[in-house]
C-alpha cells in the first residue's frame, strides 16, 4: 500500500503509477534529500519530538544510503513514486520501523522545496565556475590581441574599426552580468522551505533555524503557504541561464560567420570541428551551431516552467512536479555547452592579418573625415553630406577615401588640407576614439585592468 493509502479501497491503476511516478528524474535529487532528512532527524532528537536514541539511528541509516548512493549502489523504485519515499523506503529497509519517525513535522511539499533550493545551489556555483573559467579565457585573449584590429559592424555591414581585445571584452562585460545575476539569484535561493508542512506549517515544536543552519542556508522563507509553492527562485534561474546561453549564442553567430571563407577572421581547432560526409574540403564550426542551437531548448525549460506557475492558486499543486524535468534540461545544457564553448575559444585561432585588410574596404573611416570637417567648423550634418558624396564618388571610381587625392577631397570641401591622410589612417581612427569604454588602446587597457582587478575578486573569495 501507499504511504498516503489509508483512505483509498483500491490499490492504483499501473498507467496512473507510471504517469504520476517522478523517480525516474527526481533521483538526482537523492544527496540532497538525504542531507536534508539527516539534518531534519537531528532536530527532531534535539528537540525532543522523537528520541535521541531513534535520531542517532535514523541519521547513521541515512548515512549508509548516501554512501551507497555516491557508490551507484542503489536502485530506484518506480512504485514508491518519489525521491522522498524511495529514501524512506531504504530507510525502513535499513533501520526498522523507526524509520517511519522520519517524517514526522514535514510533508513531501516542504521537503522537495528543500531538495529543489540545495540542488540548484549547487548548481549555481558549478556554473559560477565554469562562467569564470571563460572569463579568465577571454581576458587572456583579449590582453593578447589589444593590437588586433578589425571591422566593427552595424548591421552586420562594416561601420568602424575596433581592436579585437575591445570585442572580445565585450563578451566579457556580458559574462560578469551572468556571474553577478547568479549572485543575486542565489540570494533567493539559499532559505529553508522545510517546517512549512503541507502548506500551514506544523503544531510539532520544531526548529526551522537550526535545520536551515546545518544545511549552510542563510535563513527561512517566511511563509508556509508561499514556501510550498514558491518557483521563483527555479524559474529566475532558468532565466538567468537563458541569458548565459543568449551570450553564448550570440558569441558563436560570430564564430560561425568569421570562419567562414567570405571572412577568415578565425580558424577553429580541429579538435572541436568536423567534416562533412560527401565534401572533403569542408570544416564546419559544429559546436558553435550546437550551442546556437540549444538557446533556443533552454528558452523552452523558461516557457514551460513559466506557464506551468501561471495559474496555479495557493499551496502546492500537482503540477509543480513538471519543474524539476524543466530545471534539470537547463541547467544540464548550460553547463555542457560552457564545457565545450571554453575549450573552443581557447584554442581558436585569429587571422591578424585578414582582419585589418578588410577595414581597408567599406568606407570605416569616413565618419573621421566627417569629424575633421566638423573640428573646422563645419557643421556635422553639412559635413556628414559631403563626406556622403565622396564615398559615392569612391564607389564609382573605385577609391577608397585615403586614395583621392588633395584635388579630389578639394572639390568636395576647401576644409580639406594635406593633414587628412593623417586622420584617416586606420591606426589614428582606433587611436582616437580615447572615451571612456571607447577602443583606443589606452582605454583597451583601462578596461582589461578593471577587469583583471573584478576577476581577481572571485579568486579571493574562493581562497
């Protein structure tokens, strides 16, 4: 029979226990359940609401599945539904009745919120981790190419030149967002639902403090009702990594456009390309397609945990079951394509040489000839025009702006002087651009220093 059988006068039909049985995705929450069980045991001891005596068994059981658990020792019934009862069972299997006491002041409701919040902060800092190791990549690459230039594009057309350690710390800027958003969603992740009950917490004197302290929790949820039902914290996640994954996506758009032939601005390592079946000659970017790709089933996992909340009334409902299969796809494709997507950039492979030949075509310096007639007293507008009509002039003729010659930028303003060559030099037109956050040199380093002095802050912490 059941554990909740009691009241029923028939036993389930097999179809609803295979349809309504979650072990067969809820085990790999089986460390957690067991850690929160011992911690819940031990209070109960302490607080005098079962036997000391009986605690102390029920906790070195539990000890003995988790060891058995860690060794792929155990096997997992689907007739007793959940992680929960599955432990209990191996429980009562390992000390006897007593092992009955365990849930005494707690309801499955309460324990899979607990189970749920201590999984995913694990996870959390899992992912922390391999989100610095990619910053720490990109920062060693962009302090190597700070001389790199290449095309910046708008529209995905050739609009001004950038250094290539400016791009890649770009991604950095959106990497540290990830990190710092995980901070804070750990933030609201780290309280203990576990006293709540079913839903209006329990008339047992226990100690919810004390459980969430063994656990290394920094508090309680406030509300019993809402501890129950709460998915905030696993639906924020879940945006959180949708957003890792959006950075990722938009990382490997690049990578696939520039290994291409029309670009050749990256060779990608062939340890993380393939080839094709019938076309010897060809080199795919297969994981960043990859990677691409499963943004868009981790913005599923955010869909489905979302509309899965949106209608539900208070406490707990059957339906809360579907978040687990949702978190677990998101967090397993996160971090599998950091895995790889790590790797990749590090062993990537930059064309120096291709990159600052095409800032030579398209025109990416005429907004530095519109600025020097504007200096003159030219306003920008006016200048802008006449900037306009030489590049029109250069597409007919086949010229680009540093090849007309005085006479021709003459025509066109009798601002122009000799010095223009100057000023449309490729490396003056990154030079320049000296704002703050801009991609002078001098202001790529700035920006790897204050990065340097951020990433070394989460290398402290860890110590």
């Amino acid at each position: 029979m059941k554990a909740w059988g009691g009241r029923f006068e028939k036993e389930t039909a097999a179809v609803m226990d295979d349809f309504h049985s979650s072990i067969h995705f809820d085990c790999r929450l089986a460390e957690e359940d067991i850690r929160g069980s011992i911690a819940h045991a031990r209070m109960l001891g302490d607080c005098g609401i079962i036997g000391v005596d009986e605690a102390g068994q029920l906790i070195r059981g539990l000890q003995t599945i988790l060891e058995r658990v860690r060794a792929g020792a155990v096997s997992w019934d689907p007739k007793a539904e959940d992680i929960h009862m599955n432990v209990e069972k191996l429980l009562v299997a390992e000390v006897g009745e007593v092992g009955k006491k365990l849930h005494t002041a707690r309801s499955r409701n309460d324990q899979v919120a607990l189970d749920t919040r201590l999984y995913l902060r694990r996870e959390i800092y899992h992912l922390q981790g391999l989100i610095g190791e990619l910053i720490e990549i990109l920062l060693e690459r962009a302090e190597a190419e700070q001389a790199t230039i290449l095309p910046g594009y708008t529209h995905l057309q050739r609009a001004q030149p950038v250094l290539l350690g400016h791009h890649l710390l770009a991604y950095f800027e959106m990497f540290r967002r990830d990190y710092q958003r995980l901070d804070d969603c750990l933030k609201r992740t780290v309280l203990s639902p576990l006293g709540c009950g079913a839903l209006a917490g329990t008339g047992f004197p226990i100690d919810r403090d004390r459980v969430a302290r063994e656990l290394g929790l920094a508090g309680v949820t406030g509300n019993s009702l809402d501890g129950v039902s709460d998915r905030d914290f696993a639906a924020e996640f879940i945006f959180d990594a949708s957003l890792v994954m959006m950075h990722l996506s938009r990382c490997c758009e690049e990578l696939v456009l520039w290994s291409s032939m029309e670009f050749q601005f990256v060779e990608m390592d062939d340890a993380y390309s393939t080839g094709s079946s019938i076309m010897p000659q060809k080199k795919n970017p297969d994981v960043a397609e990859l990677v691409r790709g499963k943004t868009g089933r981790v913005y599923g996992d955010l869909m489905a945990i979302l509309t899965m909340m949106k209608g539900l009334p208070l406490a707990y409902n059957k339906d809360m079951q579907e978040d687990k299969e949702a978190l677990f796809d998101a967090v397993d494709t996160v971090v599998g394509s950091l895995s790889i997507f790590n790797p990749m950039v590090k062993t990537l492979r930059f064309n120096r040489d291709r990159m600052l030949a095409a800032t030579r075509d398209g025109f990416l310096n005429a907004t530095d000839l519109a600025d020097y007639l504007a200096a003159k007293g030219l306003p920008f507008r006016e200048a802008h025009a006449v900037v306009g009509r030489l590049v029109q002039y250069g597409i007919k003729h086949g010229k680009r702006l540093e090849d007309l010659s005085l006479e021709e930028f003459k025509e066109a303003s009798e601002l122009i002087a000799a010095d223009i060559y100057e000023t449309l030099d490729m490396t003056r037109v990154v030079k320049v651009r000296n704002s703050a956050g801009g991609t002078a040199p001098e202001q790529v380093r700035e920006q790897l220093e204050r990065a340097r002095a951020w990433f070394a802050t989460l290398e402290a912490a860890k110590g």
